[in-house]
C-alpha cells in the first residue's frame, strides 16, 4: 500500500493567545509621607481578606481555653496510660 501525499499541504493555524489585559493604575503617593513610610501598593486592595479576623482570635481564645485542663488530665491518668502501651507491646 502506498502512502498518498497529504491533498492540503497547508499548515493548520496556531491561534493567537489572547492579549494581556493592563495593570490596574497604581494611586498617587502621599507627598506628605517620607519614601521610607509609603506602604506597598496592593493592586486588589478591596479584594484583600482582612489580617486577622474575629473569627481566628475566637478560636486561639478557645484552643488556650481547652488545653490546659487535657494537660492536668494527662499529668494525672499519665501512669494509666503508659501502662497500657507497656501491656500491648509484642513481646520477643
């Protein structure tokens, strides 16, 4: 069987990507502000999540409020415990 030459010789187009849109305008510095102090521009500055919300200090607040008590816990039951991993482990 013979192998037939290809009828469209023309290449296929690679599309075009598409453009790259335009960064968004950076404000105007403050001039009464020293160049040290300028803050860091934040382009999505409406977008940003804020640093340190609520909802984390309310959990830290509990996390401090609920460990303490399982530490005094584990200090008392400790003998219990190591008892226990001693009595399961496989003897040889």
């Amino acid at each position: 069987m013979a192998i037939l030459p290809n009828p469209d010789p023309s290449p296929t187009p690679v599309p075009t990507p598409p453009p790259i849109p335009e960064p968004k305008p950076m404000r105007e510095p403050d001039p009464d502000r020293l160049p040290d102090e300028e803050p860091i521009p934040n382009p999505d500055e409406n977008d940003a999540p804020p640093k340190h919300s609520a909802t984390m200090q309310r959990w830290l607040a509990g996390a401090m409020l609920a460990v303490p008590p399982l530490l005094v816990l584990f200090a008392f039951l400790q003998r219990f415990f190591v008892e226990s991993i001693v009595g399961s482990a496989i003897k040889g």
